[in-house]
C-alpha cells in the first residue's frame, strides 16, 4: 500500500500563498515579444545540433466551446457556429506544414496532447484530418511507443465516438467531471449526469485506451465538505487511472467569465484548505499515490512508475512520462519548447489567419534561456518532480559551486528545514513527505524573476 501523504494543518496555512505551477522556468509571465519567428526558426534548427535530438512533442489548442463554464479561464471561444471549426482546421493544417518544415523527419512525435477549449469541437470526421496532417507531416513513433492524448467533456461525446476516437490513434483520454454535486454545477453552469460519465468510463475501456483520467475542481462555488465528499466517492468508484484535483483560481478582475459567479456563492478560504484535507486522505485511502500538485494515480500507473525510478517530467501538461521532447505548439495561443526557447502563438484567429496565409509562423512571444536560467530550471524540476536536488550533479553539469552560488536560496530554505518540509545538508536537500504538498513554494526560493513579477498567482497549496 502506498505511505499517506501527511496534511499537517498549521503548515499548509502557513505556506499557502500566491505562486506560479512551474510548469517552465522561467515562467510565461516572462514571455516577451521580442522573441519572434526568426528567433523560434533559429531555436528549432539548434535543436537538431546536438548529439542525440529529442523526440517530438505536439500541443494542439482548439478553442471552442458550446457553452460557458463560469469557472475557466482558458483560452476559449464560445460559438455554436459549427463553420468556424472546419475554418480553424484548415489553418491548422496550414501551421502543421510550417512547422514540419523545421524538423528532421527522423524525429519521431512520440507525444500528442489536444486541449482547449473543447477538442471534441471537431467532429470525427475533422480530428481524422487533423491526425492525417499531422502523419503527414511527422513521424508518429510506434503505437507501443506513443501517448496520444485528449480532454474531453462528457457532455460532447458518445460511448460510440470514443470508440472512433480510439481508432483514430488517441489512447489516453482526459474526462473534465470538476464537481458531480447538482447545486454546485448549477452554479458554474456545467451541468451533466454522473450516468453519462460512468458510460464512458466504460466505453473508454471497452474501446482500449490505455489510460483514462477525470479532472476536479475544489473550491467551486456552493462546494462543502460533504458534497465534495460524495463527489470523491463517486469518482472512486469509477477508478480511473488518474485524477487531478486542481483548486480553484477565483479572479474576476483576469477572468470575465468568472465574474457571473455571485460571491455569495463562494466557499470561504479555511474551507479550501479542508477539501484538500479531504482529497488527499480520501484518494491515499482509495490506494492512489500521491505524485505531487494535484496529481494522484494508481499503484500501477506509468507516473507512479516514472517518480519511482526518478524519470518524472513535467511540462506544459503538468506531470509526464515524455516530458523530456521538444514540444511543439500548434493552434491559437499554443505554447511550445524547442531547444532553449518558449514559444506561444498569437491569441486571436484573426492574427492566426493573417499570419499563416502569409507564410508566417503565428509566434507571438517566446523567451531564450541564458546559463542562470538552465541551472535554475534543472534544480526547480529536480524538486518538482524528484523530491530531492542532487548537488553532486548540479555542480557538474552546470560548473557552479552550489553553496556560493545559491547562498541566499539556502537562508531561505533554512525556516522550511526548520518546518520539517525539507532536509538539507551540505550535499543534500530532499523534500520530507510534510513537504510535499508545498513543492511550489521550495521552487520559488529559486526563482530569480519573483520580486519583479507583478501577475498575480494562484495560490500554492
């Protein structure tokens, strides 16, 4: 059985405030346009000059939905202007043969992930096209060897077409379920049965995908413990591989959406911390092992697999077994990493369109990593995704002192060694099983761009 991950009150208090995912270093809030086409183009041809290219990676981002959900703030369109998602494809396609242009065909695209939005937006007949370009215009890795990905909403999809689904090549799926408790979808108006969802949990297996994830979302308006609660029971029950419990991010000043939220309606902050509490010790107790943020998955499961043997990535996506690919973002607002560069494209179709009948790339912003930045990026994933920074190796691959050059990292991590979050010697720091939960806040100690940063965050716990 799987060790309980401890959830130690006065701690998670004390620790949780605002902070980024570290889903890169550094982080998009530093991003900036003058990183252009010409600099992504250049990124692109690096990467090919190194001794053992990486596979491939793709990101497609469909942006439209048929109905708001209150809560997201996702890049999204909301349209049931079925027109637009053939128009959108077409310069998909367009982008798809830009960006194959740049790359070796003996890379092999080992990772697909489509996200939105809704992907599911496209019909099958659509996302076969879309998977045609992309065999098109890159060499998918064997099946065996592949993880081919996608969100879904229960409510835009049948058991019969994730069958279709299946067949066109996708072997993983991602169900977006956030909260099965009738007043509390009613009040972020996404509405659906837990009748459906179950059927596709079903169909999902029945059909072969190779792993099937659900989605939560605590801290939703008018959730209590109980309701929540039952939510988990349920969710249990259908034992999905995987399950991410993402907090709920309330800002109505970024998020119009958000704004038809009533605050009345919002569960006060002491009552987040308590539907963690819950999540964890409900998932640990149901046998899921915790993997770190907000991702639980079964004892079996490739992530539990990969953190065990100290293979866990982490991108984009959040937590990966192929992390480690030069990803490529295709689509509107898409964010790619090729080489020591971070790409993302322009945000509006029309810029999207302008650009790509031009014979452009639709990058819009990027950032190039210096030596300080790759050095920073290896120890926050290290903890991120290991638990544990080897200093021995740091000092190696990046020809620093790790003490002298991190003096003032290290006062501040002494208070959280002090905590029990950590142990750190002179050669060593390792996360404790009470620091777990507190990941984002050991990796912004090493974070050179937080004093400046004006975005405001999410908060880390």
């Amino acid at each position: 059985m799987p060790q309980p991950q401890p959830f130690i009150r006065p701690l998670v208090e004390k620790y949780d405030r605002p902070g980024p995912r570290y889903t890169s270093y550094p982080t998009a809030p530093q991003f900036h346009a003058a990183f252009a086409e010409d600099d992504y183009r250049a990124q692109a041809a690096q990467s090919h000059r190194v001794a053992a290219p990486k596979p491939l990676s793709a990101y497609v981002h469909v942006p439209f939905c048929e109905s708001l959900c209150y809560y997201c703030a996702c890049h999204k369109i909301v349209t049931h202007r079925r027109e637009r998602a053939a128009e959108y494809l077409a310069l998909l396609k367009r982008e798809i043969g830009l960006q194959a242009e740049l790359f070796d065909s003996e890379r092999t695209l080992a990772q697909l992930h489509l996200g939105g939005g809704t992907p599911t937006y496209l019909n099958t007949a659509q996302l076969g096209e879309l998977m045609e370009a992309l065999a098109a215009g890159f060499r998918f890795a064997p099946p065996e060897a592949r993880e081919f990905s996608l969100e879904v909403d229960p409510r835009t999809v049948t058991p019969s077409q994730l069958h279709e689904l299946r067949a066109l090549g996708f072997n993983r799926l991602s169900f977006g379920v956030q909260d099965f408790d009738p007043e509390v979808q009613a009040a972020v108006n996404r509405v659906q049965g837990e009748a459906e969802v179950a059927a596709l949990m079903t169909a999902a297996r029945d059909a072969g995908f190779h792993s099937v994830s659900v989605d939560l979302i605590y801290g939703l308006p008018r959730q209590t413990v109980a309701s929540f609660a039952a939510t988990l029971d349920k969710i249990v029950a259908l034992r999905p591989d995987r399950i991410a419990t993402y907090s709920y991010a309330h800002l109505p000043e970024r998020f119009k959406a958000q704004r038809l939220i009533r605050d009345e309606d919002m569960p006060p902050p002491e009552r987040k911390l308590e539907l963690l509490e819950l999540t964890i010790h409900r998932l640990t107790d149901a046998g899921y092992v915790y993997i770190g943020m907000d991702h639980f998955a079964l004892p079996d499961d490739e992530l539990v697999r990969a953190q065990r043997e100290g293979t866990l990535q982490r991108n984009f996506q959040g937590y990966s077994t192929h992390a480690d690919c030069d990803l490529i973002g295709l689509g509107v607002s898409a964010i790619g990493e090729v080489g020591d560069g971070y790409s993302q494209n322009v945000k509006e179709i029309a810029a999207y369109r302008e650009r790509l009948e031009a014979g452009r790339l639709p990058v819009l912003r990027g950032y190039r990593l210096d030596d300080e930045d790759r050095l920073r990026r290896d120890v926050i994933h290290a903890l991120m995704c290991h638990g544990r920074v080897d200093v021995d190796a740091i000092e190696a691959r990046h020809g620093i002192d790790f003490a002298g050059h991190f003096d003032d990292a290290l006062k501040a991590l002494a208070p959280m060694r002090d905590d029990g979050l950590i142990t750190l010697g002179e050669r060593r720091l390792e996360v404790r099983p009470a620091g777990r939960l507190m990941l984002r806040n050991l990796a912004m100690v090493f974070d050179a761009y937080l004093d400046g940063d004006k975005v405001r965050y999410s908060r880390t716990v």
